[in-house]
C-alpha cells in the first residue's frame, strides 16, 4: 500500500468521532473503579476446573462459529425461562464479549434497513461500533425523567418517519432504568405495525429488582428481536468475553459470516467456563442481587443525605448521579473512576459502580 494511501486511511480514521469513541473498561482494575462495565466477582472454583479440564481435553482448537452447541442449549433455556423468550439453540450466537454482540448485530442487522433509530444517550460502544460503517443513524430524545430511555412517542415518531430498525437499551447502560411491562408491549406494538425490528439490549437484566419485561418475550415467533448480553453476569466471566446474540435464524448466517472473518470463534475454553456458570447461575445471582440491592439502598440514602441528585432506574449494580464539573473533580482527586456521561450523550451525569467501594466516592461529594 503506497504512503499516501496510508496516510489518507489514517486521517480518515482520525476524523472518525464515532470510531474514536472511548469504550468503558470491561472489569474493574482496582478497589476504586467504578467506572468499568462488569462488576468484580471472583471465579468459582467449578468455572474454573470447566476451564482447564477442557484445554486439558484438547478444547484449543476452532470450533463451530456462533458457538459450542450445548452452551448455545444453555443460553436459550436460560432467556426462556429467565425473560420468557421464545429461542432454540439456532437463534443463539455466543460472541466475544458485548461489544462484538453490538457491533455484529448494528452491522449486519443493519444491512436489511436504510437506517437505525438509537436514542441519544446510549452506550459509547454503540457509537463505536456504528463508526465503522455508518448505518444511517437517527437519534431519538432521551428523557432524563425517565432515566434517560426513548419515551415511547419518540420510538413512535421514528417508525412513523420511516425508520424500520431501532436499538434499545433496557435496562439503560447509564443508569438502569427499565421500561415497565406495558411501555414494552407499546414497542412491541410500534414495531409490528410498522414491521421494524429491534436490536435489544437486556444485558442488565439481571440486575433489575423485581419484574422485567423484554421485548423478546413479546416476539413469539423469534422474528423481528435480536437480543444482546452478557453470559451470566456476575460470575468472574467479563474478562473472559462471553457475550451473546439471540435473533431470528434468518439473520444468524450473516453474523456467523461476519463473526467467522473478525475471529473466527469465541475461545472455546471461554465457553466451557460459560457452560459450567450456566449450572450455578440461579443460585449465585440470587446472593448477588440481595447483597447489591442491601448495598444500593444504602448508598441512595446516603446519596440523599448529601444533597445529591440520582437519576432514576431499577438495577442494582448501578447508580447514576447528576453532578457538577466541581464535583466530579472531587472523585478525581479522590482517586476514583467513574463512567462519564458525556460518553452516553449525557454531560451532566456519571455511573458508578455499586460495590463497597462506592461509598467512600459519596462521601467525597459530601
């Protein structure tokens, strides 16, 4: 490739904002970051014998693209039975990490329609993974009273003028806020009306106190919802980047294509690992969720004491605050990370993490 090529491709690359876009880091590197995206959990020693007994059995070669076929059993029976899908093992691609759940679903997805409606604040992954090939974006308002969701008249809106493909976060990846049960069967209804298809991102899911509604159980035949997340959250695995896509069959082949390109496969020990959390999920998140919510409801009291201003949302692994340019310099010079909203398209807010840790960032502000 002669230099001048080079030199135009790398300063194309560097006028890219969406390509340029930070990602969050994917797990917590320290006590006082509350910035990443998983959560710190230590690797149950079962997980971790799945792994090397399976690279002790030779499991380091390629194997089928859109991943192992009993944790692609696992993944669909545990959506149907954890958000009342619909899915079999052929709707199931196991992908590497989130990010590449986004970026094959934006992407190829995205190819069926003249463009994608995403709300205004969302996920920076989002925006990344829109950067390398531009999907014809169109942004709907995101309501801060509503955790910063597309209110329903802005989905509407969007199918109304055209759009037929949407991407949507519930729970919100900023500050956990979930569409109730009657605001997602309005999308559903939206959605059939007018044909479209949603990529949905229930990755959060499991951290929602009490009932969750997603839209791929409003999907009876697997047709119109592709849903994203992460592989058992909580369980040690965000390092270990084991995402998943649960979509039509129809669209499978063109992200298997495209997946076969970018990596082949997702590590296969990775999965074995995956495979063996399926058997202890249940359990685990349970202890999870009851210890976080105990935590979370400290914190907001604590948060409210303060004076300070919490976005509203239904997770408990999350907390999102309205906060000053003043204030968000105090975490910094109190040496903690935290996820800035201008990454989301909200300036005024950041999330943090909720671990023990996130007290002493509250009590930095007090």
């Amino acid at each position: 490739m002669a230099s001048h090529t080079k030199s135009v491709i790398l300063a194309q690359h560097r006028a890219n904002d969406d390509l340029n876009t930070p990602l969050l880091p994917q797990v917590a590197r320290a006590d006082s970051d509350l910035e990443a995206d998983g959560m710190r959990a230590p690797l149950d020693e079962r997980i971790i014998a799945a792994a090397s007994a399976a690279l002790e059995d030779g499991q380091t070669h390629y194997v089928d693209v859109p991943g192992i076929g009993p944790l692609r059993d696992a993944v669909a029976e545990y959506l149907n039975g954890a958000v009342g899908a619909h899915y079999r093992a052929g709707n199931v691609v196991i992908t590497a990490g989130l990010q590449e759940a986004r970026f094959l679903s934006i992407q190829m997805i995205g190819e069926q329609y003249d463009s994608i409606a995403l709300p205004a604040v969302v996920h920076p992954g989002v925006r990344k993974a829109l950067g390398v090939r531009s999907r014809n974006p169109k942004t709907m308002p995101a309501d801060p009273a509503q955790g910063y969701l597309a209110p329903l008249d802005a989905i509407a809106q969007a199918a109304a003028d055209g759009c037929r493909l949407f991407y949507l976060e519930s729970p919100s990846r900023l500050s956990g806020a979930a569409y109730a049960a009657d605001e997602v069967a309005a999308i559903s209804q939206i959605v059939a009306d007018k044909d479209a298809a949603v990529i949905w991102d229930q990755g959060l899911a499991p951290w929602v106190e009490g009932a969750y509604a997603s839209l791929a159980a409003l999907d009876s035949d697997c047709a119109r919802t592709a849903a994203i997340g992460e592989a058992y959250s909580g369980m040690g695995l965000a390092s270990w980047f084991v995402g998943y896509i649960a979509a039509p069959e129809a669209w499978v082949p063109a992200m298997q294509s495209q997946k076969q390109i970018m990596a082949i496969c997702t590590s296969t020990a990775s999965q074995y690992a995956a495979l063996e959390a399926d058997q202890l999920y249940t359990e685990a998140r349970a202890r999870q969720l009851s210890r976080l919510g105990g935590l979370r409801a400290d914190l907001l009291s604590a948060a409210g004491q303060a004076g300070l201003s919490v976005v509203g949302g239904e997770t408990v692994n999350v907390i999102a605050l309205r906060l000053s340019e003043d204030n968000a310099n105090k975490l910094r010079r109190a040496g903690i990370d935290f996820a800035a909203g201008r990454l989301f398209g909200a300036p005024d807010v950041i999330r943090l993490n909720v671990n023990r840790s996130t007290a002493a960032a509250l009590s930095a502000l007090s």
